[in-house]
C-alpha cells in the first residue's frame, strides 16, 4: 500500500486551539502564546547603528518623510517538490542520501546535528536542482525519517512531497513590513534614515530567519546614499504560521524596497526631482572604499555611471510624451526608477576548495561542493578555467557535492558561488600553471627561470618580451592543452591532480532599474511596457549567463509586485492560498522584454573581481516596479499603496481617489 494512503484510514480526533496569524495580533495584549519561554511572542528585538544620532538629525531636519511598506508573505515555487532517496550499506555502515540540495556540506551538518551520527556515516549527493531559491538549504524532517527507515528496514526507501505539501511545509519567504523615515536639509542632503520593522518567523525560528530580519535587513539600510547617521530596530515575532526563511535575496530585495520607495515618496512629498534628488545623494566614486554610518565598508561602485547609463536606455526625458499619448487614450502611465545595492553572502565555511584533476578520456573534472539549481555553474567555471589556464572549456566536467571528495566549501547562496568558488577555480588553476612549468621548461630545453606562463602557453622568456604585445601567441612554445594530452598519452593523469582554496567575503553588486507601466482605469490591469536593468556586477565572466540572472529575478519581482501573496485566515490561522487555484504566480505574457547592461566596476573582495548576481533582479524590480505603479496613480492622489498591485486592488485606489469616477 502507498503510504501516502495510509492517513485515510485513520481517524484523528483535534482539538481546535487559539492562533495568530498575524504579527499585529501576536503582538498584542493578551494574545496566544506560541511557545511558553517566549513571552509575548517576540523572539527577538534587534538594534543596529545609532539610533541618538539619528534623533538629532530628525531634530533639526528641514523636511522629513515616513512610510511604512510592507513586503508581503510569498511561497517559493520551485519547480520541483522536495524529494529523498536513502540507501544505507551495511558492510560500510554508510548511509547515502540523495535529496536536491544546495550544497552537500550544509545539508550533513544539519544531519550530523539532527541524527547525532558521525559525519563520515553520511554522504549527501546533489545532481542538478529543480530550482531552490533558498528553500533547498537545510534538512527537513523527511530527510531524516527516509535514513531512518532505510537503516532500519536494509533496503532503499524513497520520499517524493507534493505540491500541496510544497505550500504547507516547506519554508514560506518575506513577510516583514518596515517603516521608514528620512530627514532632510533644505537643499534635499540626506541626513539620517531610521527603520522600523516587524518580521514574521513563523511558527519557529529556523536557519536563515533570523539572519534575515537583522544582518540582512541593516547592513545596507543606506543604499547607495550618504546618510550621516542610521538606525533600526527589528522585532521578530512568532506566528502560528509556516516558518520563514530564505527565498531569493533573503532581506535584501525588502530593504532595498524600503529604502527606494522612501525617497521617491520623499521626492514628491516635498517636491523634489526623484532623479537629482538620488543624484544629489549618491556616495561619489572618489570615496570608494566607503564606511556607512553602520559601519558597512563598500569597497566600490560607479552610482553616476549606472544611473546615466538607465536613464539614456529608458529615454527617461521622452517619458512624459509617452505619458501624454497614454492619457489621450484614457489610460494612466508611470515610470518607476529605483537603487538597489546589497551585501551578497559571506559564506559560513572559512575557505571555498575545489579539486581538479585529469583522465585518460582528455577530460579535465574539477569537483566543488557548492550544489547547482539553474545557475549555470559548470558554464561560467569553464570559462574561468578556459581563460586562466588556456585549457578548452569544452573539455571541462563540473561536478558538485562528490562525496569522495572532502572538500571545505560554502553551499550555493547568497550570489556568492560564483565568486567563492570561482576564485578558488582561478586559484586552481594557477596551483595547475606553477604544477605543469618545471614538466614544461624540460620539454623546451630551458630553465624554469627562463619560461613564462601567458595565454594558455609556456614561452621563453626573452622571445616573450620580444614577441609583445604585438603578437603574444608568435612567442607559445608550448601550450597547457598540448602539454597535458602528452602527459596524459604518457600514462601519467594522475599525476595532474590539484587542490585551489580561496577565501572571499561579501560583495556590494548595486544597479538602476526602471520600469514603464500603464493602468487601465477601467479595470485596474497594469501593463508593463518597458523594463531596464543596469547593474555593477564587477568583472563579468558569462554575459549571457548574467542576463538570464537578471531576467529570472525580476520575473520573481514581477510576481511579487502584482499578483503572489500566501493569504492566512486571521481567525484560525488556516492558510487559504493553499494551492495555485487561489496563489497566482507570473506568466510570459505578463511581461514585455527586459533589457539589461552591465557597468564593470571590479571588486578587490575576490580573486576574480566579480560581485554576486543571482538576487540582483528580485532587489531592483521591487522597487522600480513600485515606484512606477504610485507614479501612475499619483495625479489621482495615490502616494502609497501596497504589494501586491493586483488589478482589484489598484482598481479600487482609483474608485476612491479624488479623480475615481
């Protein structure tokens, strides 16, 4: 029999107990206590930078601004349901689990905690990931009940979840709700911007959450601006709802939301330009590596470069053209222009480590433990490979979270991979360039003091400097890809095999996006029309790669701007969007083409000089998208409204506008 039969042949007699599915209501006096040590629900007050300073700026302000945004509960959709295959050896007493994952050492320490079994008694494999965007993380509890089971029973036992339990069981993102404030002097200078937050957990804090609404949430609260003093508190409160934790961005596309949003109300309110008023404001590239009032030190980035460079492909002065042809027409046009700059992830291993090594086959295999979901790992590290090394990235397998190999390494997340494991690629291949010289300085008769390693190939040194720069391949006398097939064709691949570690911390990638909408009155559907996206992404190795990053994450804001919310019953706690009948998620035709650029500030943080980029297009959509829709409505009188901006909703803000018929 099925097992997922099985819960129909019992009977289960519940008793129905008080809820919260509400931060308001947990909060409030009187309130359900979710758990009897925490006293009113609040796990946990959070304060960061100075909140004195911040009190004399508002003090002596010229203007000053508040909103309150609330970024609102979403489900993550990965295409695939989480799915456990455990098979135990019992010769090895080896038990090996394969789960999509985002990376193998992340999810055997969680193990290694939960089952209290030695870490050498598990192996974690990933393949390819049905999508994760943070929810494929950490372990759940069917991970451990499948190795149980496979343990206890000596065969192979299989779990596959279903949607439904996709909705109701894994790991909910977002939900938070931030009020803001900005002080200003006459001239529009920013001097300080204080946040208020509530952040939901859930029913229980789990990894990542509370990561989420205080590290994540403050580290960038000033965005690209120069803010003399900042501050911010987080409440993080328990509700008996499905626990939060990271999905794409992880805090990052809410504070960036907070912040843009904050200043285009501000601009308006008090009747500023939105455009100089952010220029007027933008950290100056001369001040690069620059220390926020939080203590955040940017290392660098190029505000005026990537603003100009947005404005010139949105045609931002022919807008208000297009506006009037739109009103002609009885329809209602908006432009949205919004920053985003965030803190990709650190990492919690001390160092990245990948392994490479060759085959007789003429293939070069180069082992990470960092777990693939679509971002296109084994493309961007080939390139790496191709570049420093000279070996064909044709001739590269990319394998992730071998369990043979027992490498130090971060799981995927945070927009750091690329960076974290690629600078340990570089590293690599130089370990593999200092490996192959003395083999090649023998082959050429020379010294290794009289060779050079440039473009793939050894050359002698002083026909090198001969040879540059008007024809550096004149000068190869033996290139890596010729050395290796004869070392290989001599029996002696295994002797190639190399270890590259490097240790790399946050990167700040920043960039513009705007965004064109258009409003039907009639029915209160936006289109969008027009969507830019310019991002500082350090040194860029896969352009093509890179867009499909921006257009994946703006997509995922599209979806939260105007039609996905996870709705709970405030009464019972029961959730209503309990399946995608009643959970709309975005489609092709929602959107019109998304054109993005890159401005290439290099980053000193890494090896490679890259800045994270799988978040990028969830932190600037949000904004930008927010700040078009309120742009559109705002000759109606609408100044604020919240996500999402389904067609009922905007619909409604029209009929009770000034202006609603």
């Amino acid at each position: 029999m099925r097992a997922n039969r099985l819960p129909w042949l019992l009977r289960v007699d519940l008793e129905a107990l008080p809820a919260v599915a509400h931060v308001g209501d947990a909060l409030a006096p009187g309130a359900p206590q979710l758990h009897p040590d925490v006293p009113g629900n609040l796990s946990l007050r959070f304060e960061a930078g100075d909140a004195e300073a911040v009190e004399k700026a508002f003090a002596v302000a010229r203007f000053v601004s508040k909103l309150r945004v609330e970024s609102q509960r979403l489900i993550p959709s990965p295409m695939e349901p989480r799915a456990v295959v455990a098979i135990h050896d019992p010769g090895s007493q080896k038990t090996r689990l394969h789960a999509p994952n985002q990376g193998m050492v992340g999810m055997l320490n969680y193990l290694v905690a939960i089952t209290k079994w030695p870490a050498e008694s598990i192996e974690v494999l990933a393949q390819d990931v049905g999508g994760s965007f943070g929810i494929r993380s950490g372990a759940f509890s069917e991970h451990v009940l499948v190795m149980l089971a496979a343990r206890k029973l000596g065969k192979p036992v299989r779990w596959v979840g279903s949607r439904s339990e996709v909705f109701l069981s894994d790991f909910h993102g977002r939900a938070l709700a931030l009020s803001g404030a900005i002080a200003m002097d006459e001239q529009g200078r920013f001097l300080a911007i204080r946040f208020d937050d509530e952040v939901d957990l859930g029913a229980y804090n789990c990894y990542f959450s509370t990561h989420i609404g205080t590290r994540n949430l403050s580290i960038t609260m000033g965005g690209v601006y120069k803010v003399p003093a900042l501050a911010m508190r987080s409440d993080l409160v328990f509700t008996n709802t499905v626990p939060i934790s990271a999905y794409r961005g992880a805090g990052r596309p809410d504070i960036a939301y907070a912040i843009e949003r904050l200043v285009d109300h501000a601009a308006h309110e008090h009747g500023f330009d939105p455009v100089a008023l952010r220029r007027l404001n933008f950290i100056d590239r001369e001040a690069f590596p620059y220390t926020t009032a939080n203590g955040t030190v940017y290392d660098s980035g190029d505000f005026e470069q990537v603003l100009d460079r947005a404005l010139e492909l949105a045609d931002y002065s022919g807008f208000r053209a297009r506006q009037q042809a739109s009103a002609a027409q009885g329809k209602l046009r908006g432009i949205g222009l919004a920053f985003y700059l965030e803190a990709s992830g650190p990492g919690g291993a001390p160092k990245d480590q990948v392994e490479g090594s060759f085959s007789a086959d003429g293939y070069m295999t180069v082992y990470a433990v960092t777990g693939a979901s679509g971002q296109g790992h084994e493309t961007s590290f080939a390139q790496i490979i191709e570049s420093e090394l000279g070996w064909p990235a044709a001739r590269v397998r990319y394998r992730a979270g071998d369990p043979a190999h027992h490498l130090i390494g971060n799981s995927t997340g945070g927009s750091r991979t690329l960076y974290g494991a690629g600078s340990a690629i570089k590293a690599m291949c130089a370990a593999w360039i200092e490996k192959l010289k003395p083999e090649a300085a023998q082959r050429l008769g020379l010294s290794t003091d009289d060779i050079s390693f440039v473009n793939g190939g050894f050359h002698k040194t002083s026909s090198l400097s001969k040879a540059l720069p008007s024809d550096p391949a004149a000068a190869a006398s033996l290139s890596v890809e010729t050395l290796i097939d004869a070392l290989i064709a001599e029996g002696r691949a295994g002797e190639l095999g190399v270890i590259g570690e490097a240790t790399s911390g946050s990167t700040f990638p920043n960039g513009c996006h705007c965004a064109e909408v258009e409003i039907d009155p009639d029915t209160g559907m936006t289109a969008l029309l027009h969507y830019i996206a310019v991002d500082d992404l350090g040194k860029v190795i896969s352009p093509q790669l890179v867009q499909g990053q921006v257009h994946g994450g703006v997509v995922q804001g599209w979806g939260q701007a105007f039609c996905e919310h996870a709705i709970y019953d405030r009464g019972s706690a029961q959730l209503l969007s309990g399946s995608y009948m009643d959970y709309a998620m975005p489609r092709a035709g929602c959107l019109s083409s998304i054109r993005n650029d890159t401005i290439n500030v290099p980053t000193r943080l890494n090896l490679l000089g890259s800045k994270g980029v799988g978040e990028s297009g969830c932190s600037g959509s949000l904004p930008a998208l927010a700040n078009a829709v309120i742009d559109a409505l705002r000759p109606l009188g609408v100044s604020s409204m919240d996500m999402p901006f389904t067609a009922a909703k905007v619909w409604a803000a029209i009929r009770q506008s000034d202006h609603g018929a």
